[in-house]
C-alpha cells in the first residue's frame, strides 16, 4: 500500500512542472495582453450518463459481443474558466483570451457473460487549457494530465487509456446573418505510458467538425440557442513498443445541442450519443473498429458567469 501511494505521489509530481510552465505561459499572456476590468468567470457543473452496447466491425456492420453485454458510465464535470478582452491584436475581430481547467469523476460498470465488473468512482484527469477567441476564428491548446494511470486496485480496471493528451484544435467561423456556420479540426496527440516494461501509445484522435447555430429571443434577457454539428472522430492503432496492436477506425456522428440563457445564468443540453473519455459526438450515422451509438445519452450543463 505504502508503496503505491508513493508511486502515485512521485507520478503526480513528474507532470508538475509541465503544468506550471503552461500555467506561466497562460499568466504572462494574459498580464501583457489583455484589459483586467472587464474579465469574466465562468463556472460550469455537467452531469451526464454515457452507455455502450455495440460496435462497428472493420466492414461498417454493428454487432453486440454477448446478449448481456453493456457499458455504464454516469459522470460528473467541474469547469470554470476566466475570459479577457484582448486589445492590440485582431482588435476589429472582438478578441479575447480563456483560459480554464476541467476535471470529471466517473465509475464506469462493464457487464459481459452475465458478469458485471466496475472502475470505481474515481478522478479521471485535469483538463488546462487557453482559448484565443474571434469573431471568425478559434485557436484551443489543452493539456490533460490523466490521474487514473497509477491506480492498482484489484478487481477494478481504469476509466482513462492512462495517458497524457496535448489538444489542439482550430475552428473558423462565418456569421451569415441569424445563423453562424463553423468548420475545424480537433486534434488529441497521446503522449505514451508505461505498462511494467513496456511502452503503451494509445491512437491520436483527428477530428474534423462543421456545424450551424442559431440564436433565439425569447424575451428580454432569454434566448435560446440551438447548435447542430457533424463530427468524423478518426483514431489510430494503439501502439505496444513502436507495434500497432488494432485497427484504426473512425465513427461519423451528428450533435444536437440546445442552450437556455437567462441573464448571466445559461441551460445546456446535449444530446451526447457517442462519447469517449473528452467529450461527446452525438449519434453515430457510420464507423468502423469503433463503438456505434444510435441512441442520446442525457447529458446537462447548468453554468453562471460572473
């Protein structure tokens, strides 16, 4: 026991420096940039549920490995995140710069052969992250540090592929009078773990998007937005020691997204579908080697900015 809290210490303690020089890099952009009095928070709880019980096959067809066979997954998210104006660059682009940590608990249950197996309730990652935000394009870079890579519990098996991600992701974006029309990239690059001897690179996760969105007025303070995205989540082979140990795939998903806004206070509903151990992708319309995901899984946001 001693010995695997020290692990788990001296594992925590490696990825902080890597931590502190984005959370550096982050101030200083933030100090030198941007104009302080009128900085915003933002705070958001998420409370989603999440189930599997097909998969795509290497010709596209789904199939259920065993009649009882299920994924459950109940998850909850913290996020908050403070946005700056920034003046002095893109200044006829209404720039402005968030920068934010996200971080979720989940236990997922897996029953295959009639025998139910679970992760246990427990912290999956520490998600930081700086946004550049225009009227027409969005830069993202994150980085995930997973907290679920040390964890040796007999009987229990991870809910993250125990890795490290580096996110980055670019969306343009075109208002065209009541609606905006958007496109981009969404880039997960796996940093590799060790398993006892071996090195383990789970597949990069690209992940072209387009979608529209509209607001509505409801009435003075009340809108209602509604957003429709299409994403095509690819993935590559997971690596053993430099050899790929499975096929890639990919998975073609549709995202409804409602969002009521009252004020300073905002309702988010997601039609999640398909989701990884990130973020959601909606129902699934094709895939291959990938889960398949017909159905809408709940998953809600309730946020406040300040």
């Amino acid at each position: 026991m001693e010995d695997t809290v020290m692990k788990q210490i001296d594992t925590f303690c490696k990825k902080i420096p890597l931590v502190i020089v984005m959370g550096v890099v982050v101030f200083m952009l933030t100090v030198g940039t941007t104009q302080q009095g009128a900085a915003q928070w933002t705070f958001m709880f998420i409370k989603g549920n999440g189930n599997i019980t097909e998969f795509y096959d290497s010709d596209g067809n789904t199939y259920r490995p065993d009649p009882s066979f299920k994924i459950e997954f109940p998850y909850y998210v913290f996020l908050g995140q403070r946005t700056f104006p920034v003046s002095g660059f893109l200044d006829d682009w209404g720039s402005s710069l968030t920068v934010g940590m996200i971080t979720v608990f989940c236990n997922v249950r897996m029953t295959a052969n009639g025998v139910t197996e679970t992760s246990g309730f427990t912290q999956m990652w520490w998600w930081t992250y700086a946004t550049l935000g225009t009227k027409y394009l969005d830069l993202t870079l994150a980085y995930i540090m997973d907290l679920d890579d040390q964890r040796t519990i007999e009987g229990q098996f991870p809910t993250t592929n125990l890795s490290d991600e580096i996110r980055a992701m670019a969306v343009g974006k075109v208002p065209l009078g009541d609606f905006t029309l958007y496109g981009g990239i969404d880039y997960f690059y796996m940093l590799p773990h060790q398993s006892g001897p071996h090195e383990v690179k789970p597949g990069d996760l690209f992940i072209p998007l387009v979608g529209v969105s509209r607001d509505f007025s409801l009435g003075e303070n009340t809108s209602l937005g509604v957003d429709i995205s299409m994403r095509y989540r690819s993935f590559a082979a997971t690596q053993l020691d430099g050899v790929s140990q499975n096929d890639h795939g990919y998975q073609l998903g549709i995202l409804p997204t409602f969002t009521l806004s009252y004020k300073n206070y905002f309702v988010q509903w997601l039609l999640g579908g398909l989701q990884d151990e990130y973020q959601p992708y909606g129902f699934t319309l094709a895939g291959e080697n990938g889960v398949s995901h017909t159905s809408l899984d709940f998953r809600m946001h309730l946020g406040v900015s300040i």
